[in-house]
C-alpha cells in the first residue's frame, strides 16, 4: 500500500511511537494523578514530559496551559464554547473544516453574531476584509492555519498583529501544520491552539490537545475528577486540571509523546523539507498531465504537504477507488469534511482528489502514484 492519507492521519508512525504505546499500557499502567504510588506518578510524569516537548515546539512558556483532548474537533469545541456567550461575535473564514464551521454554526444558533471572511478562488484570505472585521473588536476570530483540501498557509501571524492591536482573541485550528510547520504561539499572536494528536504530531488516534494563554479565560466543557482539589464541588481554577476531567488517554499521550521527541531529535524543518520536496515533485508530476486541474497555490510557497486536484469528466470517487483497487494507492476523494473549503474553490459538486504524503513516504511511491493518475486519465483509463 502506498499511503498518501497523511491529511487525515498518519501513518506510518515512527517505531518509538508503537513501543511508547506498549510500555505505557504494559510497564506504567497506573492512572495519573489518581494515587500517590510510584505507577501513577511515572503516569502523571509522562504527562507532563508530553506536555513539555509540546511547549518546546510551539513557543509555549508554561506547558500546564496545554490540556489533552480526544482529537483537533474536540479542542476546537471547548475554546469555542467555553469562550463564547450569546451576543458575542465571532469571524472566521470561508476555508475552514466542520470543526470549525460547525462549532460556529452550532453557537451561532444560541445567539453568537458569526461573520465569515471570504477567500479567493485558490483558497488565499481577503486580508482586507479580515482586517475591517477585526477592526469591529469581534470576541474572537477563529482560523485554520492550513487548508485540509489545498494545503494552503494562512496568513497567521498577519492576523494575529491585527488581532493583538484591537484586544481580540485569535484561535488558530493547527490539525494540518502541528508538528510540520512552524508555530511559535506568541510571535504569531494566537491565544488559543488547537491540534491533533494524530497527524503532524506523529501520535496515536484519539489523541489532540489545546494550548490556552493565560489572559484568557475558557470555561470548562467538562468537569469532574481531576485527581487535584477533591474536598471541592467546583473545578480547579488551574491549569491544566481547570479543562481537563476524568481518566485522560495515557498510552496514547505517551504515544504521541513519542511522536513529539521524534520531531524535536529529527528537527522540525527537516520533515518539512521532506514532505514539501515530495509535494513539489507531485505538483510538477500532476501538472504535466493535461486533464488534470490542480487547486490552491501552484507551488510549494505558502502551501503545506496537501494536493487536491480532478481530472477532467471523471468522478474524483471513482479516481480514489481505482486508485486504491488497482494501483493499492490510499488517498481520499470528496469534499474531506470541508463544504466551505469546496464551495470557495467551486469543487463542491464535483468534490477533489487528495493526496497528502508524508514524511515517511519516498519520490519512488510519489513517482508511481504520478504514473497512475496518467493512466487513469487516458480515455477509457477508469474502467
Ligand atoms: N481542522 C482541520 C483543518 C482538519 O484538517 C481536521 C482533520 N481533517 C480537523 C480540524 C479535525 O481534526 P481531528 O480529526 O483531529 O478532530
């Protein structure tokens, strides 16, 4: 199998990601912060190793304001909905996942003023119009840092200068670029982050986690047991025990762990070197075929490891699937959980192709998969 899914998660994780998993379940075991013996305080030290390689690699100065949650989506709703009351407004733009669309969506039924910044035909923002919105003091403005169906870079720290001048906050949804590209949370102005566990970050599924700054203030989605202040009815007032409740996710926090100290030993910059130089041979490969029609930037600038395209009268679903039955190349058609995304690039009944490589995916494979949308575009080539 040739594997150009890394959008949606990766795979293959590196090797200490795998045993990480097993010793965690095997050797540690214990809950953490739940008892004071020597298990569960490796456990809750594990926790905060994980924490600590996260904060190195995002510019953050206190690593107990990183909580842990489930995925991306999960993060994303407990910044939105602990953050927002009704009467609020919140702008965002025409390029984002459901994860954001429909947490906004979702508040916006309960009384949130949502505004919607548009985006070009290849997926770039209207600064200017972020810039009018912003200049409104909205609450917050919510982005994603890169498209999950163009890969294309918003312009991140731009808004967060803007956002930091007007007393807004900025939440950046990072699913696509953590642990790739760079984020450096103050020099880029975010006050809220939200990841997945899973895809950059190299770890286990079910895996994500937030980053809150310390000037502001998110309510809780859950509460419960924290292990901390137990004589209390009330959540903890710190962090990271204020946003995180009940038995958190330990073997695959400490695979995902694994997966951080892999990218802090491997250096950030080389994997992002890796996985553009194959995008750039994808992009060159799939422009050269005629019938093919490539969304987002033309070249590697401003573009993350992500390519959509079609091919001219045929069925993007049909594409993957003879793709993956003939040629064992797993990549993902449709609209990739992104309506907006699509409508703004006017893919949205047609829906694209997807390849993601990854670090881990060689030129050969990216060759081969070349070779196959070729044939395929051939009249009479998707049988
Ligand atoms: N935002 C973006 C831009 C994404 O690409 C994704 C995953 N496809 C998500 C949010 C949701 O991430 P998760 O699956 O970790 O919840």
């Amino acid at each position: 199998m040739i594997y150009l899914d890394n959008a949606a998660t990766t795979w293959p994780k590196p090797e200490s990601v795998y045993q990480a998993v097993d010793d965690c379940l095997r050797l540690i075991g214990a809950n953490p912060g739940r008892g004071g013996h020597s298990m569960a305080r490796q456990a809750s030290l594990l926790l905060y190793e994980a924490r600590e390689g996260l904060a190195e690699l995002f510019g953050i100065e206190d690593a107990n304001q990183i909580v842990f949650t489930h995925n991306a989506t999960d993060a994303i709703c407990m910044s939105i909905f602990g953050l927002l009351s009704p009467g609020d407004r919140i702008v965002t733009t025409a390029m984002e996942h459901n994860a954001v669309a429909r947490a906004v969506r979702f508040v916006e039924a309960k009384g949130v003023q949502v505004t919607v910044i548009p985006c070009s035909g290849d997926g770039q923002l209207d600064l200017a119009a972020m810039r009018a919105a912003i200049s409104n003091k909205p609450k917050a403005v919510i982005m994603s840092h890169a498209s999950n169906v163009t890969g294309t870079l918003m312009p991140v720290a731009e808004v967060g200068e803007m956002t930091r001048r007007q007393g807004v906050v900025l939440i950046v949804d990072a699913a696509q670029t953590a642990g790739v590209e760079a984020i450096d949370v103050a020099g880029m102005g975010i006050d809220i982050l939200a990841f997945s566990g899973h895809k950059g970050l190299l770890g286990p599924q079910g895996t994500g986690g937030l980053f809150v700054s310390r000037t502001v203030a998110v309510a809780p989605l859950r509460v419960g047991g924290t292990g901390s202040l137990s004589e209390s009815d009330n959540q903890p007032e710190f962090m990271p025990d204020r946003l995180e409740s009940g038995t958190p996710n330990t073997p695959g926090i400490a695979g995902l762990k694994a997966g951080v100290r892999f990218i802090l030993a491997t250096g950030r910059k080389n994997i992002q070197a890796k996985e553009l130089a194959l995008t750039q041979l994808l992009l060159a490969g799939l422009k050269d075929i005629a019938a093919v029609k490539l969304y987002g930037a033309a070249s590697t600038a401003g573009r993350t490891a992500v390519v959509s395209f079609t091919l001219a009268g045929k069925d993007s679903g049909l594409i993957a699937h003879a793709l993956d039955r003939e040629y064992g190349i797993a990549c993902r058609a449709g609209l990739h959980c992104a309506p907006w995304a699509h409508q703004t690039l006017g893919t949205i009944k047609t829906g694209t192709v997807r390849f993601s490589p990854g670090y881990f995916n060689t030129r050969a494979e990216i060759e081969q998969a070349i070779a196959a949308v070729r044939e395929l575009a051939l009249p009479g080539g998707l049988r």
